[in-house]
C-alpha cells in the first residue's frame, strides 16, 4: 500500500483498470487516487505516468501495457492516435458497445437516482463510413496548403487524407478541393495574422438520393478563379449537385456569415423511409442516416401513438420525426427557434403532401408555456447540454400522458430525469449506437405520467 502511495507521489505507477470514463479513458483507482488514462481497456495493467493533476483526479499517460485484454484490437485508422475524433477504436465493437451501455447505466445511477432495466443497446449497421456529413479545418505548414481535423487536446491540425468514419467521397472531394486551392497559391486563414482566406470545406451528401452539397468557407467574399475551381470539382466529381461559397468573419462558429449558391440549387435531398427531406447548409439532419431509420422506427414504437393524440415535437429540426409520426396521430405540431430548420420542415411537409404538420418557428419552451392546446404527447431531442430548466417547468405544468426523450448525452439525460421522475415512471430506457468508433451514445426514454 504505501509503496503504491509513494509511486503516485513520484508521478509514476503501476496499476489495473477497474471502470471507463465518460468518454472511454480507462479509470484507475488506488487509494483515494482517481486516475483517467486514455487507451487501457478494463483489465489492462499498465505503468502510468501521471501528466496532470486535479482536484478530484489525475490524468495518466501509459509507459507500458504489461497486460492485454482480449477486447483490445489494432485501430484501423492511421490517425488514431492523434486526431480527437475517434476515441474506442482500440476496442472490439462489442466491447465499444457494453461500454455504452454501462455509460447510461452509470448516469442514471450516479447523477438522478435511477436504478432501471436498460435494454439491450442497438449496434450500428456499420462501423465506419456512415457520416454523412464531413467538416474539415485549413492550415498553413510552410508552403502547403493543408486540411484536416485538431490533434487532441491542442488547436494544430493535422492533415487526414482519409477520416474512416465519414462516406468516401467527403474525403475525397476535400481532398481534391485542397488541392486545387494550393495549386492556384490560396492560402488558408490565420486568425492570429488575419491573413488567408480558406477556412473550412463541408460536405454533406444524401445518402439514399447519392445526393452531394460542397460548403466552402472562407474569410472574404471574393473567391478568385471561382469559375475554374468550380468547373474542375465538376469534371471529377460528377454526384456533386451543388456547391455553396459561405463568407464566415467568425472564429468560433464555421456557418455565420453570408452564402451565396456557385452551382446549383443551394440545397439538396435524401430520403428515410420513403419520406423526403430537404438539406440546406444550415439543417440539422442525423449525421447517420443508416442508423437513424433505426433510431426514429424504436422511438415511434416505443412512444406507441394513437390516432386521436395531439403531439408536440418540441426539437423537431427539419422536421423529420414530425413527419414519420404524422400518419399514426391526429396533429403533430413541429417547434424549433432556428429560422432556417423550420422553413426546411415546412417545405418537407409540403414535399410528403402531409396535411396534418404544422411547424412553428419559437423557443419550445416559450410556445410550451403560451399554449392552449393539452398534448396528449410530446417528443424532445434535445443538443447534449440537455433541457433547459425553463421548459422542464412547461412540461411539468402542461403534464403530458407520455414524454418521449432522445438523448445524445447521458448525464444531460440524467440529470433532468431526476427532475422529472416526481411526475413520470421512467418506463423504457434504449440505447442506440448512433456514432460508433466515438464514446457517444444515443439513448431513447419513455415517461408515463403517474
């Protein structure tokens, strides 16, 4: 014991993982000491090196990995071990997958006092390539022209040719873009110099429309050989159907400027059950549209809707669970405050011919408050920060039959389960992997009213 005690004072100890973090680091505990080491998988002994220390918990560096666990794979991307994006590529998917399951099971535990069943967790239908979305950062390194995503922990980045989670012809249409930009001596931003002009390149691409939008961002409004950039994107890529030029002066946020449509039609669709959705540059669309069949088909299941019910979407985007539910319900009413997602819904619910949808452009919790109408349900999928207090007390005035909660955190999710459990029996509880090779985890919640 002391000689444990006297390691970790010297920084550097031998020790055994007994737990996961939030976000899969492997836990260590010796003593009172709680010690975070990325890339150990419970089991595993290993020699750490503490490299930060905190008031409740230290964060280790592995030395030596003295023992393996037989969940422990080879990461298949060559980037693994410096880009943030992935963070259990180490592991078997069926590890990745307990691993998830027991991060729900823990907040609900330790955070709102809930000690339920959860059901089995969903597996992904694939373990890579399922992003539809791709967003790539620019760089300087010296006279290249480079793109990628940040090493972890730091605000350099790192040039990825090839992200394995994201659809392949993202990376390759960044790619091309990169270099077509260097070949014409662009250079990219540097919010320190303010000097450059690329910043950001986005593809977004309907995966069951093979659909294709290319975003560019830049500092400046101007885009010098826009014609011949254009024109060469075109003769290699024929799926893209258009490409937006975004005008950004914002460091912190890449869409905040003004667009203005290069070829095209600004927009482009796809398709989720025979349902079709419009995709602008600003809509909020499941980045996993494979698995998103999955996600909406358990969550309408689970909810159970009658025809005669009235229910409230109150996250509803571009409107996509709105209209799936929409022919099992009398009236759906869609409310979300971004301006553009709402125009997107309603021009959705005109494309669907659906008659009984209507979206309202508003902060859900101020037309939850306002209302007149008593909902017989109402469906929220929240950002991971969760519900904002102000609309957990619309809910607990207007007292809905059910509440429907998707989830992208778990302790969000927790935490405002342990508000709302006075009022609700916390009846189902699924997991749904929507973003596998990531510690993020998706989770359905079923609340009937006591």
């Amino acid at each position: 014991m002391n000689n444990q005690r006297n390691k970790i004072d010297q920084k550097i100890f031998k020790g055994k993982v007994v737990d996961y973090s939030h976000d899969g680091r492997g836990v260590i505990k010796i003593n009172k000491n709680v010690i975070f080491v990325p890339n150990l998988l419970i089991g595993e002994e290993a020699t750490v090196k503490i490299t930060k220390e905190n008031k409740n918990f230290k964060i280790g560096q592995v030395q030596e990995r003295i023992t393996t666990s037989s969940e422990r794979v080879v990461p298949k991307c060559q980037y693994f071990d410096l880009c943030g994006g992935c963070q259990l590529q180490h592991m078997s998917y069926k590890h990745q997958l307990e691993m998830k399951h027991l991060r729900v099971k823990n907040a609900l535990q330790h955070i709102s006092k809930l000690y339920l069943k959860i059901d089995p967790i969903i597996p992904s239908s694939y373990e890579t390539k399922y992003r539809n979305k791709i967003q790539m950062s620019f760089s300087n390194n010296g006279k290249d022209l480079i793109c990628g995503f940040y090493k972890q922990k730091t605000q350099n980045i790192i040039q990825i040719n090839e992200c394995l989670i994201e659809h392949p012809e993202g990376n390759t249409i960044i790619q091309s873009l990169r270099k077509l930009l260097q070949s014409y001596k662009f250079k990219a931003y540097d919010p320190i110099s303010k000097k450059g002009w690329i910043k950001y390149a986005i593809v977004k691409k309907g995966v069951f429309t093979n659909q294709i939008m290319l975003i560019i961002v830049s500092n400046d409004k101007m885009f010098r050989k826009e014609k011949q950039i254009v024109n060469e994107l075109l003769q290699r890529h024929k799926n893209i159907n258009t490409i937006i030029h975004h005008n950004s002066n914002s460091n912190y946020h890449t869409l905040g400027g003004e667009s203005r449509v290069i070829y095209g039609e600004g927009y482009i669709y796809d398709e989720i059950k025979n349902y079709k959705f419009r995709i602008t540059p600003e809509s909020f669309y499941q980045v996993n549209p494979y698995q998103a069949v999955k996600l909406y088909d358990e969550a309408i299941k689970v909810l159970n809707p009658k025809k005669g019910d009235l229910v409230l979407d109150a996250y509803c985007g571009v409107g996509t669970i709105s209209l799936l539910i929409s022919k099992k319900v009398h009236k759906v009413f869609g409310v979300d405050n971004i301006k553009e997602a709402i125009e997107d819904a309603k021009v959705n619910s005109k494309l669907n011919e659906s008659s009984n949808c209507e979206f309202i452009c508003e902060k859900a919790s101020i037309y939850l408050e306002n209302s007149k109408i008593k909902f017989n349900s109402i469906i929220v999928d929240p950002p991971r920060d969760g519900l904002k207090s102000n609309f957990i007390n619309a809910l607990i005035i207007n007292l809905p039959e059910k509440i429907l909660y998707i989830s992208c955190e778990p302790s969000s999710l927790a935490r405002d389960l342990k508000q709302l459990k006075k009022y609700y029996i916390i009846s189902k509880v699924l997991p749904v992997d929507m973003f596998s090779q990531t510690y993020h985890v998706e989770t359905i919640t079923l609340l009937i009213r006591k």
